[in-house]
C-alpha cells in the first residue's frame, strides 16, 4: 500500500538519492514521517531553508540530483533563493514544499506562515518562474503523475523542478511507483539532426588550421565531460577552461591549456585563445563577469558553439541534439589541427616553485595559496567561494580525479558552507576543501554546525581580511567593512557539549602550517582555519577584474531620445 508521500520517496530513492535535506514545519511533518519511513534514505536537518536549498544544491553537485523538504511560504520562500541558483547553476534540485490542507482551498480561511489574504497561489506562481516543473498536489489520485512530471522534467532539463504537496495528502493511499524508466526516460537526439550538424561542424572545423577547445560549465550538466576528452583527444589542439568549468577537463590532460578568463586567464591561455582562427566553445555561458566586464568575448564567424541540446555555428543551428552525442559523434569525424596544442607547448609557463615564506611572519594570501597546493590531490573537491577565493582556486593545479566547485552564475556569497556541507553528504570518501572569505561566511555560517553533527571532516579556509574585499576592489566605501568575529572560537560554540569540530587561527604561515596539519588530523568533524590578512592583500587577478566590472557597471545610460 503506497501514500502520497512514500511514493514521492520511492521515486527519489529510485533517482539516487541516498538523502534528502529537510527543516521542520507544521505543514510538512506528515510528510516527513513518510519520508523517514523509506529506509533507503536518511532524513538531513539543516539550520534554515536557506541552507538546506543550498545543501541540496551541493548534494546535487556531487550526486546529479537532489531534494530538499521545507514548509509553507517562511520556509519554501527561503529556500527559492537557492533554487534560483540551482537554475543558475544547470543542477536538478527538486524541492517540496509542505502546503495548506487541501479543504482550505477557494475557502475563505486564513492561514499562518502566508502573506494574510486568501490567496494560497502565490507560492506556486513565484516557483513556476525559478524552476522547470512547478506542480501542486491536492488530490491523491493524480500525485504519482504530478511527482513523476516534475522529476522527469528536472532530469530532463538539468534544471529545478518544485512540488508542493497539502498537508493533509502526504499519507493518503495513491497508486504504487511504476518501472522509474518512465521517469528516467532520456529524450534521445534527432538522428538525422545529429548527423547534419556533425557533418557541417567536422566542416567548420575542417576549415580552421588553429582552433582551440573552450570548455564552459554547462558540460558536465550535460554529462559530457568524457565525450569532450574524446573529441580534444581526436582534434588535438590546445583546450582551455572557462573558471566556471574548472576541473571539467583534466588539468593533467597534455592539451590542457590553463583558465580561460579574459585579462585574469592563467599565463599563455588568453594568448592560445587570441591565437586561435576557430574556437569550439562547448557548454560555455559567457556573463559579464566571465567576459571580465564583456572585454573577452569569444564570439562571431569563428565560434561553433556547442550547447546542451543545440549546436549553432556559420549559418547553422541544430536543435534536438544531445551535447554528448554531438561531441562523441564529432570526435569520429574531425581532422587532427594541433596548431594551438604546438604554440602552446612553446609558451607552457614553467612550473615555478614558489618560496616558503619566513613561518613568523604575517601571514599572506599568496602563503595561503602555497600552502594548500600539495593539500590538493585525486580525492579533493574544492570549494571556491565568490570573492578573493575565486581567484586563490584558481591558482591551484589540480591532480587527475580532483574537482573544484563553484557558483559563478548565480554567485551567493555564502553559498559555500552549506554547498560543501550537502556534498560532503553526497561524496563522503571525498576530501573537502571550502575556500570561503569573512563576508560570506557571515551570511550560512550556521551550517558548520550541521557538518559538527554529522562528523562530516570538511576543512574550510576562512579569509579574515576584515570585509569585502571583492566589492572593495570593484567600488568601495563604508558597506564593504564588517563586523569581525571570532571565527576560530565560533567553532566551540557550535560543538557544545558533543562536537568534535575544530576551530583554528592563523596569523603567520607557521601557525598555517600547525593548523592544516590539525586539520588532516581531524577526521571527527569539521576544521575551521581562520587565516588572518591585510584587508588589500587580494590577488592581483582581482585588481584587474574588479577596475573591468567597475567600468562595465558604470557604463552611463543610452540618450534617451
Ligand atoms: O575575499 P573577499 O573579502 O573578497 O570575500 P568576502 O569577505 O566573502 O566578501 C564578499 C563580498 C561580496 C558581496 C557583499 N561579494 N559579493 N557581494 C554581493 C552579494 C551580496 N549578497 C549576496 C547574497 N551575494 C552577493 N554576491
Ligand atoms: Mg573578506
């Protein structure tokens, strides 16, 4: 005998998920009882909604897929903030919203935790617009089609989808789960669409003697991270890295060419790319803070652009057509041009040992940086938070298996800590690294105490360098100082009588050294690393980028007549 809310476990288990991400509420107890009933998940509590859209999102990152459990409009409106940003981010975040019990509907009640008023739309109208699929469910009987919609969209698209679910129908009987290949069911690409893009795309390429390989953060959506080592191996030229996509293609692959960036590229990558006659952009998604204030935009007659279900280049646009598929099928058809790949070798920065630092001197961030480099290895993830530690992450080389995490589309600061939090769930063999600044961690610094709870080992770098520094260096004024804490002492408030997290200072690389060696130690719980800079010991990346965005943001308004 299935009930509504078993049977939306049963397709979440059936999916992957080995979790789900929960705050309490009273419209979503009944359904959380259902929930916990499936034995093939385990329930996780976040501190708020917030953080638990955030934790979904990280589970997702490390698992394909993700759900997160909140209650009715204090809950669920928190919560949107992060499945904006799992739009963003192109990663399947299903959300559940506990909702008013069903008879209330089109009656003239009116019901706590909502704006006061006898609408009880709203809530459902505001995710249609952040998601995929947006689905209420007020009847038993047609839950599991609702449900399997919703999570087939999600899937489908690599985008969030939200169910909400009245209160009173979570343990009502409804119909049992059928074979999940209805809902995994992959729309497969239009042969003959896939055979006439490939054949104009081996074409266009054909006809470059230097093109170049761009690699965006849209490719792993896709699930086409092999399918592009297979065409880089078949082209073989010179393949560089949007920072978004960083980790994507392997760093240790011998046609990696460094981070594409505009101005803040790694060393020889802008050059490779500037170079280049043609450029195979792949699942590339160029904001204005990836173009560095739109001054490196790769764009016009050159670029065959290579989507997730579309592939458009020189008069040509395919639809319907899998980016995996396409680059499988491509790397069949391509001629070899290594012209970029040669250049690059020519131009292949030596790799530069960098110099300890004197352990009692004032800590720096190029120390920090030092210092984490050989911490990085095939188990790694790293999380790169946005500020200053998007440009630390970025310095670091990453060994074949690591990964590296960010949120550069919808970029949350604060995203991190429950991001990591949610993974570290998701991949507990996996190492976990959170580069995270002050400002951000001020924002979701509760979810540490969710990582103490589960004993989960992440190890989180925390920049103390007394603000904004980011929005220093874009503009600054008095709203980008802060009020300093003490982060490193946070961490025994967190554990109370039973945690096993540490917390740590730094304020030379001796202690650094001393802490990081604490913190491999700490296989219980969580470390925090509070490393102590100047305010404007930032990375000279951020100088560059932050005087570009500043001019784009400032670009004066068009006459208006
Ligand atoms: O290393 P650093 O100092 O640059 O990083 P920190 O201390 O984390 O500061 C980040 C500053 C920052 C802000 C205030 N970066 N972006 N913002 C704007 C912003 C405000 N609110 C949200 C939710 N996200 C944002 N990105
Ligand atoms: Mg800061």
């Amino acid at each position: 005998m299935y009930t509504v809310g078993c049977y939306l476990a049963a397709r979440l288990s059936q999916i992957g998920l080995k979790h789900h991400f929960a705050v309490a509420g009273d419209y979503n107890l009944a359904l959380l009882d259902q929930l916990l009933s499936n034995k093939d998940m385990v329930q996780v509590y976040c501190s708020n909604e917030l953080n638990c859209g955030f934790s979904a999102e990280g589970y997702a990152r490390a698992n394909g897929a993700a759900a997160a459990v909140v209650t009715y409009n204090v809950g669920a409106i928190s919560a949107f903030d992060a499945l904006a940003g799992a739009y963003a981010e192109n990663l399947p975040v299903i959300l559940i919203s506990g909702a008013p019990n069903s008879n209330d509907n089109g009656s003239q009640h009116i019901l706590h935790h909502t704006i006061g008023t006898h609408d009880f739309t709203y809530q459902l109208e505001m995710a249609k617009r952040i998601t995929c699929a947006a689905v209420s469910i007020t009847s038993a009987i047609d839950a599991p089609a609702l449900i399997d919609h919703a999570i087939r969209s999600a899937l489908r698209a690599r985008k969030p989808a939200y169910i909400e679910i009245a209160c009173n129908l979570s343990n009502q009987p409804c119909a049992a789960p059928g074979p999940i290949s209805a809902v995994l069911c992959p729309e497969p690409s239009d042969a003959e669409t896939l055979e006439a893009a490939v054949t104009a795309a081996a074409a266009f390429i054909a006809s470059k003697q230097k093109p170049v390989i761009l690699i965006g953060s849209k490719l792993r959506a896709a699930g086409a991270e092999s399918a592009a080592v297979d065409l880089a191996n078949a082209l073989g030229c010179a393949v560089v890295v949007m920072a978004a996509a960083k980790s994507f293609f392997p760093e240790d692959h011998p046609q990696f060419a460094g981070i594409y960036w505009g101005e803040v590229s790694s060393p020889g990558a802008r050059e490779i790319v500037d170079w280049a006659d043609g450029v195979v952009a792949i699942g590339t998604v160029l904001n204005d803070y990836a173009t560095v204030g739109w001054t490196a935009i790769p764009a016009g007659a050159n670029v065959l652009n290579a989507d997730i279900e579309r592939a458009y280049f020189e008069g040509h646009d395919f639809g319907r057509i899998h980016l995996r598929d396409f680059l499988s099928a491509l790397a069949k058809e391509v001629v070899k041009r290594d012209s970029t790949r040669v250049e690059y070798e020519r131009q292949r920065p030596q790799p530069t040992v960098q110099k300890a630092a004197d352990p009692s001197a004032r800590l720096m961030r190029a120390e920090i940086v030092r210092q984490l480099g050989p911490m990085v290895n095939a188990q790694t993830t790293v999380f790169a938070e946005t500020g200053d530690s998007w440009f630390n992450g970025m310095k670091l080389a990453l060994p074949g298996g690591a990964r590296f995490e960010i949120e550069m589309q919808w970029g949350h600061i604060g995203w991190s800590v429950p991001s990591s939090f949610g993974y570290a769930v998701g991949a507990p063999k996996r190492r976990v690294i959170t580069l995270v600044g002050d400002g951000s961690f001020q924002l979701t610094a509760q979810e540490v105490a969710q990582m103490i709870r589960r004993k989960l080992p992440v190890i989180i770098f925390l920049i103390n360098n007394s603000g904004y520094t980011i929005e220093v260096e874009i503009h600054d004024g008095p709203y980008n100082n802060i009020k300093n804490w003490d982060y490193a002492g946070l961490i025994d408030a967190f554990n109370a009588k039973d945690g096993k997290g540490r917390g740590l200072r730094a304020t030379t690389g001796g202690e650094l050294a001393k802490a990081i060696e604490t913190a491999l130690a700490n296989s219980d719980g969580p470390t925090l690393i509070e490393c102590v800079i100047e305010r404007d010991d930032c990375s000279p990346e951020l100088l560059s980028w932050g005087h570009q965005v500043a001019i784009a943001n400032a670009r004066p308004p068009m006459p208006d007549r």
